[in-house]
C-alpha cells in the first residue's frame, strides 16, 4: 500500500496482518479522490473504521486540515500509529479507539472529551461480513449524530458491489454509486448537493 498523491505521495503504508482488515485498494482509493478532489484541501476528515489509516492518511497527503481516525482492533490501531509516526504526522490528526457506533453517539452528543468538529467528509468501511454495521452507522449520521456534520457534508461508505445499501438513513440520501471490481462507494449526503 502507497500514498497515491499529494505531499506524502509514493510513501508506502503498513497494513495489519491477517484478514480480519481488508485495506481499501490503491485504485479505489484513487478513485474515491479523483471526486473528492474539490472538496479536500481545508477539509476536516473523518476515516471510520480507519484499519492502517490509508484513507485518512491519503486525505491528509492531498490537503484535508485535520483527520480524526476511529477504529478498535488493537492490532490495526498499533499499524495506524506506526504509519502516523513513519510519515511524521503528529499534528492535525487524532485517533481514537473503540467501536464506531458508541463513539458516534459519544462524540455526537458532546459527551467525548475535546472539541466537537463539523465533518465535511465521512468516510466508513465496516469488514464486509459486518453489513448491519452499515445501517448502523449511517442511520447515526443521518439522525442521532447529524449535527456532526458541517452544512454540504459528504458521506461515502465502501461495501461489497453485490451488496446493496439503502438510497437514505434519516437526512441522508445517496448522490452516488460508483462500482469498481468487486467493490464499490455509496455517496450520501443532506440534502441535494453538486457531485
């Protein structure tokens, strides 16, 4: 895995061992930049279910103001860390651990420690054999926790192509689908927006 572009571009990142973290591929991740480019420089970026950090880490490398990573394996937290440190990113960049529901509804709600950000992007993806952690999550960022969103925010969640999300949760609705390999990205957001 490689920072495709921006500052820290060509780098290559760690990955956890094992198949419990699947890495969103370099050509997705390309991809998933190549729309997002408008929107990154200044953004403040959130990379759930983070694994190595790779989106994350790619939207620091293209201009993203700050990344605030959430993830729970132990094991990917450590790669993330390391990654952080290999590129020497200490700055703009907070992780945070545990499980992705209870930190939304922590955060959320202002009950976590330390500020309460608007998100402009929003970037999920669960372990594919996870799917109801979808609707999870997605059902909180588009009710309970919405107001962790800045006003035309964007929401896009990696999945399986075979498997299919919902068009809305609560006050999102999808933009987009786009299908690359076996994989695909689901662009949600409130209300209509420019894709």
């Amino acid at each position: 895995m490689r920072i495709i572009a921006g500052k820290f571009r060509s780098r290559t990142l760690e990955a956890p061992a094992g198949l419990a973290t699947r890495p969103t591929s370099d050509r997705l991740r390309e991809t998933l930049f190549n729309v997002l480019a408008p929107r990154i420089e200044g953004a403040v970026f959130l990379d759930l279910y983070a694994g190595s950090g790779a989106v994350g880490l790619e939207a620091l490398s293209r201009g993203a103001a700050s990344v605030e990573f959430v993830e729970r394996a132990e094991t990917a937290v450590r790669v993330l860390r390391g990654n952080l440190a290999k590129l020497g990113i200490a700055e703009g960049v907070r992780v945070h651990t545990g499980g992705v529901g209870g930190w939304l509804r922590r955060f959320g709600t202002g009950t976590s420690a330390g500020r309460k950000p608007a998100f402009d992007l929003v970037f999920l993806d669960p372990p594919y054999e996870a799917a109801e952690e979808y609707a999870a999550t997605l059902g909180l960022l588009g009710g309970g926790t919405a107001g962790l969103l800045a006003a035309g925010a964007l929401v896009i969640a990696e999945h399986r192509r075979k498997e299919r999300l919902g068009e809305g949760y609560g006050g999102l609705g999808r933009t987009r689908l786009l299908e690359q390999g076996d994989a695909a990205l689901s662009f949600y957001a409130v209300g209509p927006i420019a894709n």
